[in-house]
C-alpha cells in the first residue's frame, strides 16, 4: 500500500515516503510539527487513501494508557450483585472495550490514531511500550488474551508539549512535518479553494508570511488559520486592492483574528504599526 496524499490533503514527497515506511516497518508513525500542520488530519486522509477504517483516541491530560486497552466497571457490577441482576455472573458484561481493543479485534485492518500524545502523563507512552511492541495484551478479569488480528497503521500525534521516553521512541517511525514553504502553501489553498482569485491569494500569504516573520509573536498563524482567513475574505468579499494597498505603518490586518490568538500579539503588531508611523514622518 502506497500513500501519495488525496484531493484533499497536500503531502509532501517525505511525508508519503514516511507514511510508507511506517507501514512497511510495522511500526506507529510518530507525527510532530506546529499545530495546524495537518498532523491529526493526516490519520484521516491515510485511512481514506488506503480504503482503511479510522479509529480515534484523542488523548486528554487525564487519560490512562489502560483506557486505550478495556475498564472494568467493578461499580455497576457491584450494584447489579445487590439488585439480584442475572448478568452480573458474566464479568465481560462489565469490561469496556478501549480504542486499542477496537483496533485490534477488527476483521479487516484499521488506522488507528492516537492523537496528543503529550498531553497525558509521561508515564502514558511507557504503558504502551509491550502493546504496541507485541500487538497483543492479555485482560486480568477474564484471563484472557487479545491479539491483534491485522496489525493495524498506528499514527502517534505530538505537539512537543512533553518530552516522550527514549524506549517509546525507538519503537517508532518519525516525522516532522515542516512548516510548508510558500509553493506547498499555494498548492493547499487550491486544495481548498480551487476558484479563488490568484492575485488574492498572493497579497493575503504575503501578509500571512509577514506576520510569521515577527520575532517575538507568542503564536504564530498555522496553515489552518490561513485558511479560515481566506474563507473570511472571500465571506466578505474583501478585495484583493485592500490587502494590496494596505500601508504596513497604518494597522494591522483586515479579520486578522483569524490570523493571531492572543492580545499580546495584536499589541505587538499595534506597536509595531505605531513606530512605523512614527519613524515615517
């Protein structure tokens, strides 16, 4: 199987050449690069390209690795023994199915995204380590063993928040994805907007490129914030002269609350803007 990205997901040459040599090693596919890289996205259009069921576990601050695997409901089981319930002699009525259980129990086989890994513990990768390794992991309550019938295409995310373990990262494939030059940019904003006027796109990524450059922005515009802004230009059908005459010394961006964050970047601009003006007169 051969990813070469879709209609609707650009993919550099190393990035399809990392997707294929994740599948061909058997090995999770670690993703890093900028939010609104296209990292989380990318599981999506793999699983799309490859005709592949997605599965998604989007990784919070409080998830255990165990939850990937199954929870036992000892609670409810509890509950039902007082209440005289019939099913309470069958413990796998009360054991949860994880997303790595959904994965591997599948009859064909799946993408599986495990999406953020660095916002759980760091204890998390390490909890993964003989799962993923060996595709298989045995459940204490009911004795038995659950072994991956496919191996599935694992596509691990990370934004870098945490510093993953060295023995997670020898088990896997890895990527950054680079932030796209300005011919790769183009060519995703045609993905997405296939008529939009050329000379539009031209002033609004001179500006978005501009912006980038900034030293001392807290949160740089990612590809994804390009997007909604162009989709807010052409919402409101702001003429590509606007960005094109805009005088750098008088104000920031047209909308540009698609473009910045925080108010500690729309300050910076301001002043910016402000001793532009200053040193023009």
């Amino acid at each position: 199987m051969k990813f070469t990205g879709t209609d609707s997901y650009v993919a550099t040459d190393d990035l399809q050449m990392a997707v294929d040599a994740a599948v061909t090693l058997q090995r999770p596919l670690l993703i890093k690069g900028e939010p609104g890289t296209g990292k989380t996205l990318l599981a999506e259009e793999v699983a799309r390209s490859l005709g592949l069921k997605l599965i998604q576990w989007h990784v919070k601050s409080t998830t255990k690795a165990q939850q990937g695997l199954y929870e036992y409901d000892a609670v409810s089981r509890l509950r039902d023994s007082q209440l005289g319930v019939d099913r309470v002699h069958d413990i796998g009525n009360y054991i949860k199915k994880g997303k790595l259980w959904e994965a591997f129990a599948a009859d064909e086989r799946v993408v599986l995204l495990i999406d953020e890994i660095d916002k759980a513990d760091i204890e998390f990768p390490n909890d993964l380590l003989v799962e993923i390794d060996r595709m298989q992991f045995f459940v204490y309550e009911t004795g038995e063993t659950i072994t991956a019938k496919h191996r599935p295409v694992v596509i691990i995310t990370s934004n870098n928040e945490k510093e993953l373990p060295d023995a997670f990262l020898r088990r896997c494939f890895f990527h950054y994805i680079s932030f796209p030059d300005r011919a790769t940019m183009q060519k995703i904003v045609d993905v997405h907007y296939p008529g939009i006027k050329q000379q539009l796109v031209s002033e609004a990524m001179d500006i978005f490129f501009q912006i980038r450059e900034v030293p001392g922005l807290k949160k740089k515009p990612s590809t994804s914030e390009l997007i909604d802004w162009l989709k807010l230009l052409l919402a409101d059908d702001i003429p590509e002269e606007v960005l094109k005459n805009r005088d750098a010394k008088s104000a920031i961006p047209p909308l540009y609350g698609a473009l910045l964050k925080n108010e500690q970047d729309v300050h910076m601009l301001e002043r910016l803007a402000f001793m532009a003006r200053r040193d023009g007169r």
